[in-house]
C-alpha cells in the first residue's frame, strides 16, 4: 500500500501540471464578454497586441509578473460571465496550425516569435524545516564543516538533503547547509543503490514539462580507491577520452549488478542507470575529482578544498545554475533542454490518452542539419554537396589597431587600460530571436532584420574610420567582397545608413526567443554571487571597482562559483557547434554531437554576431563622446589608451555624474564593463609594434582570455 509521502508527492506531480490559465479558447470568449478589445488589454498589461492575440490562439503564454495580473484579470470576468453550461477546462492546444508557407519569396515576412511556455526558475529557496533521516542512513555533525554556512536544500519533500554530496573515504557524505549522511557503500553497484533509495539526494525539475535533476555524489580520491577504482586515469592522448577500459573489475561489478553506463562510459563524469520503471527514472551521477572532474580554469581551487566546502560549493551552483552534469560547458548546453524541455504532455484526440508532443518554443527531440554557409568544412552536408560557396565566420573579435594610426597625443597618454564587459555573449543572449525550424534556401531576397538565418551580401563598400575594426569581420579587417553573415551583422550595416542588397541567404520560417530562460537564469545566478561577494547593484562607479578589487578575496568559495558560471555561458554557446574529437575522424563522417537537438551552429552565430555588434556599437559610441579610439580588442576585452589608471579617467559621463548613454558603462550586470588590467602605454605600444595583441595580456602574468569555444 503506498505511503503517505508517496501519494502526497503524486498529488503534487498532478497540481503541478494543472493548467494556470485557462484554455485559449476561453480567454477569448471572456474579453469579448467584457466587451474588451485586443489593444486595450494589451494596453493594461503593457504588452503588444499581437502578444495577446497569441495567448488566445495558444501560441505563447505570459510570464511572471504578467502571467498572475493576466490569472488575475480572467478570474475577475469568470466570476462576472460565467459561460454557459460551466465547461470543464481543457489544456491549450500544443500549436496553433499554420498554413503552409510558399515554396519561395523574394520578400521575406516577418514572423512573429514563438515563445515557450512560462519558466519557473526559482533562486535559492528558503530553508526547510530540519527533516528527520532514515533510520538506516544516519546524519551526523561535520567533523570539517564548511568554511561558511551552504547553500539551503531545495523546498521539496522527495530530496530532503539536496542536489548531490561529496563522499570522502571514511564514508561521510557531505551535503549542502551542512549535511553529513553515513554512506555505507563499498562498491560502485552499492553507492548507486544507496544514492537512489536512502540518500534523500535529487532536485525538482526546472520547468513543468522537464524532468527532475539526478542525484550527484562527488568522489574524492580517497573514497574512488575505497570504491575500487584508481586513484588517476593516465595513458590516452586526450583528456576527453579519459575512461575505464570495460575489462576493469568496476565496469564488470556494474554490468554483473544489471546497470548500464552512458556511450561516454566510466569517466570523470559517470551516469549509470537502468531504464525507467515509469515515470520513475533510475539515473545517478558521479564525478571524480582526481580524475580532473572540476576543470581548474572553470572551478579554481576547488578540487583542493574540504569535501563540506566542495558540497558548498557545487550546491551554490546546482541550486542557482543546475545540478552539474560533467564540465561546465556541458551543464550550460544541458541547462538549455532543462529549461525548454522538447516535449510536453498532450492530449491524443483519437483515444483520450495523454502523449508525447512537441513543446512550442523548444529546438524539439530530432537533430536538425544546418544550410552549408552554417556548416562547418567537415560537416556531410558540405563533404556531400561538395559546398564550396563559403561559411559564416562570425567569431569574437581578435583586433589590433596598426600602429601607424596611434596619434602623438594618444602616444603621451601614461597608461592603456583594459574594460571587460560581464558576460558578454549572455547579455547578447538577451531576447534574441533564433530559428526553431529547418532552413530555406532563398535568392535574391530583400533583407529583413527580424528574420534569423544567413545571408550572402557584399558589404565592402562600407566606410567607417580605421581606428575602429570593422563590425563585418572577427579581425577587424574591412571585407574584400561578399561574404556569408548572420542577420545581426547585416542589420547593423543597415543601422549605419548603408543599403544591402543580399545574393541569397538561408532562412527559418519558425522562430522565437529560445535563450531567453536560460539568459533570465544565469543572469540571476550571476548577479546574486556577485551580490554575495559584497558587489552589488546599488553602488556607485568608484564603489563598483573598489569592490571588484576585493571580491574574490572575500568568499573564495562563491567566487569559484562565480567562474563556473561564466564559464558555463561561454561554454554553453561553444557546445552549439561542437567540432569532431579524435585523432581518426575523417572529413564527411557523422560525429556524436551531431545527434544534439542542440547542435545549432547558426544559434552560436546569431548569439556572436549580435555580442561583437554590440561591441562595435559602444566602441563608435565612445569615439563620438570621448574623441577615444581603442588599441586592441579580444572577445570581449578593449584596452584604451587613458591619462590615468582608472576607467572613471576616460569613460563619458553627464555633467550630472551619470554615465553616458550608449557607451561603455561600470556594473555587476551582464554587458556592463568592469576593469580587466592596467599597463603602461609604451608596454601596449611595444606589444602593437611585435604584432602582439595587448588586449590578451592587460590583465598581467600572461593572461588569455577565454575566448568562447
């Protein structure tokens, strides 16, 4: 007979997927009834028309704050018009169908974006009441807790002691907000067994139509040998490919116990599981720390720290980000499908029965090739077709001013002074429209900005000052003809009052804002940690760069989590385009990532093009406020020669104190500026004389930056 909990958590699966709203259908018919026109409600909820069309046609629904004064709004006219007969409600239709659209234009329409459903993305949930244990998996006190009080375990009943744990070799499994559970496993199959049945570890799903997190159990050295694994895994030519041979005596104990392991097989990062029993999935995670599980460059210092600081650490993460699922680029890529999951429940008209379809919004479940300009040269679709038309080269900038074009007065400035901007590519993630759908090949088309896709124009004959880079190319360089360029570029060839006349171009009917949940989510989890180093939003410029002297000193272990998330959006929007791994791949021939949903090189163009856009437009902005031209860009760094150390000597601000519209601007904020590094300027001058770009190396000690991919 089922438990009390276990008919209160089934209870709670069915709440959940209740409808908010009412069916679209009904919408309608309730404004009409109150004698309310489209344009007027839209005028009270402070949207557009067409976006209230589209709730009542069910093709996007409203989020947060509009979602409960909308809620709020239809209860009010149910209450007054109630229809007759009182209808049941019914889920909104999956689609709304569409005709089918002509085989070729010239004159490309604009498609109205297609959004998803409202995401709830939740920030750190308050604290539960302390629950009590199984009595077969006793909690204790830490003997070495963390330095500074975890992250608080998620608000749900079904995983009371959080996302994952750290086990150490005694057995001690470090939780989040302090946890420390007996683990009495002594093999792989137990720790399993014990991690899916006693642990209480796991997270709720991201969004309604997703599926809950699997629990991670972390493994320091000391608990892989207690565990019968080796200490290191050494003798393969590539990190990547780092694995247990499947003759070890663990590979065989996991087979021999009835679970599987993933294609990537027993690596640092390991999922073994046994096929889903219903609805219940039988899925746990494990990751190696010595066998380099937390990448250095994305978590500093973390694998050296104490296993309680560690659970502190990746619980920060797992609560504010997603519970990680191997490095942090593949938890930015897997964050993307968590928050727009590609099927929702629907309702089968023939039977009654609730089946798979498609979530409006989504990339969706199948793999979707790219047009060959998007490709990349190895890719079937340009070995088969023999492709020899170009491709899309929208990269970050990697740019130097010549030198011969330094005036004497920049020459006598003291100083070159390096602005980052806060995660770049996330902020032109922001509300950015990419295709959903396959590509059409169309020839000679008038260019539409709202329309994502590739385009074939000449842009050559725009003319723009040398000391800037060209806005066209990753190196700055002016185009010598035509060339391949993601709408974002060609638009701002238009913005600067040159015409465009495209050869022909690859398009997507389909589109919508797809990023725009995982942007609204990493861009919290950045502005938080941020704001729990000691910088946040409400100070003034001199106090932003005092505090960004400091903050990584003030919690070593929220700054980690600070890098890791960075590092997830730069390695989130690189995973689009994953290129092939190994050294016997031939040109032509289908690798694994391929068979992503996620594989969308044209999403990574879209995102670089409109981030190096946006670079270029506050680089001519500062040109015409300030006279100041840069020395030398690299992704998202730009050095500027200045009379003094600080970005309050150059940077434009209002004779009311306030900075300068348009330009680069000091904050915590994704596409706001902080300093990157201070040198003298003959030390830029000498680095543009050897052909060296000062802009990778601002920050001192020989500093790279992170270029993306």
């Amino acid at each position: 007979m089922a438990s009390q909990e276990e008919l209160f958590a089934s209870v709670d699966a069915l709440l959940e997927e209740e409808p908010q709203l009412p069916p679209p259908a009904e919408r309608a018919r309730l404004r009409e009834a109150a004698g309310i026109t489209q344009a007027r409600l839209a005028t009270a909820l402070k949207t557009s028309t067409q976006t209230v069309k589209n709730y009542e046609n069910g093709r996007s629904e409203p989020k947060p704050p509009r979602l409960e004064a909308y809620q709020r709004l239809l209860k009010g006219w149910a209450a007054k018009y109630p229809a007759h007969g009182a209808p049941t409600a019914t889920p909104a239709p999956a689609a709304t169908p569409q005709p089918e659209a002509p085989t070729t234009f010239t004159e490309p329409a604009t498609p109205e974006p297609a959004t998803a459903p409202p995401v709830e993305a939740p920030a750190i949930p308050a604290a539960p009441e302390r629950l009590a244990r199984p009595s077969d998996c006793p909690a204790r006190s830490s003997r070495r807790p963390a330095t500074k009080k975890a992250a608080k375990p998620a608000a749900d009943r079904r995983f009371p002691h959080g996302p994952l744990a750290v086990l150490d070799g005694d057995g001690s499994a470090y939780g989040v907000d302090g946890i420390v559970l007996d683990c009495p496993a002594t093999t792989i199959p137990q720790l399993v067994e014990w991690t899916l049945k006693e642990s209480g570890l796991g997270a709720a799903k991201l969004n309604r139509h997703g599926k809950d997190s699997d629990p991670l159990v972390v493994l320091t050295a000391a608990a892989a040998v207690k565990l019968g694994l080796p200490e290191r895994l050494e003798g393969h030519e590539q990190r990547r490919s780092l694995r247990l041979p499947d003759d070890h005596p663990v590979v065989k104990q996991v087979a021999k116990a009835k679970w599987q392991l993933t294609q990537r097989g027993f690596g640092p990062w390991a999922r073994i599981y046994r096929k889903a029993q219903g609805r219940e999935r039988q899925c746990a995670q494990l990751a190696i720390l010595s066998w380099d599980a937390l990448d250095e460059r994305s978590w500093p210092g973390v694998a050296e720290m104490e296993p309680a600081d560690i659970a502190r650490v990746l619980g920060v993460y797992a609560q504010r980000v997603i519970t990680p699922r191997g490095s942090t680029a593949v938890s930015g890529l897997e964050l993307m499908t968590a928050l727009r999951p590609p099927t929702r429940a629907v309702r089968d008209e023939a039977t009654g029965n609730w089946v798979p379809g498609h979530n409006p919004g989504s990339l969706g479940t199948e793999p979707m090739d790219p047009a060959p300009p998007e490709a990349t040269q190895e890719h079937p679709v340009v070995v088969n077709s023999g492709w020899s038309g170009g491709f899309l080269n929208e990269e970050a900038y990697q740019w130097v001013r010549d030198v011969d074009l330094l005036t004497d007065e920049e020459c006598h400035l003291p100083y070159a002074v390096g602005l980052d901007l806060n995660t770049a590519f996330l902020a032109a993630a922001a509300r950015l429209v990419v295709g959903l759908s396959d590509p059409d090949h169309f020839h000679a088309p008038q260019f539409n900005p709202k329309i994502p896709g590739s385009w074939l124009v000449d842009l050559s004959h725009v003319e723009l000052d040398p000391r800037l880079p060209s806005p066209f190319t990753p190196t700055g360089e002016r185009p010598a003809g035509p060339a391949w360029y993601q709408t974002h570029t060609v638009a701002y060839a238009q913005e600067l009052g040159y015409n465009v006349h495209p050869i022909e171009a690859y398009l997507r009917r389909e589109t919508g804002a797809y990023l725009d949940p995982w942007h609204d989510r990493l861009k919290t989890a950045y502005v938080d940690t941020l704001a729990d180093l000691g910088v946040t939003r409400d100070v003034d410029d001199r106090q932003f760069l005092a505090a960004m002297e400091q903050h990584k000193n003030a919690d070593p272990a929220l700054a980690a989590v600070l890098s890791a998330i960075k590092a997830t959006v730069k390695g989130g929007i690189g995973k689009l385009r994953e290129r092939p791994q190994g050294l016997h791949y031939k040109d032509g021939e289908r690798w694994p990532a391929l068979q992503r949903p996620t594989w969308r090189p044209d999403i990574r163009a879209a995102v670089i093009s409109k981030a190096r856009v946006n670079m270029h437009r506050k680089m001519l902005n500062m040109a015409t406020l300030t006279g100041l031209y840069p020395l030398a860009v690299l992704s998202d760094c730009v050095v500027y020669p200045s009379p003094g150390e600080s970005p309050l000597d150059f940077l434009p601000y209002a004779a009311s104190g306030k900075p300068q519209p348009g330009a680069f601007r000091l904050g915590p904020t994704p596409g706001l500026a902080k300093l990157e590094g201070v040198q003298s300027m003959l030390w830029a001058v000498d680095l543009m004389e050897k052909g060296l770009n000062p802009a990778r190396h601002i920050k001192g000690g020989d500093a790279v930056l992170d270029e993306g991919e």
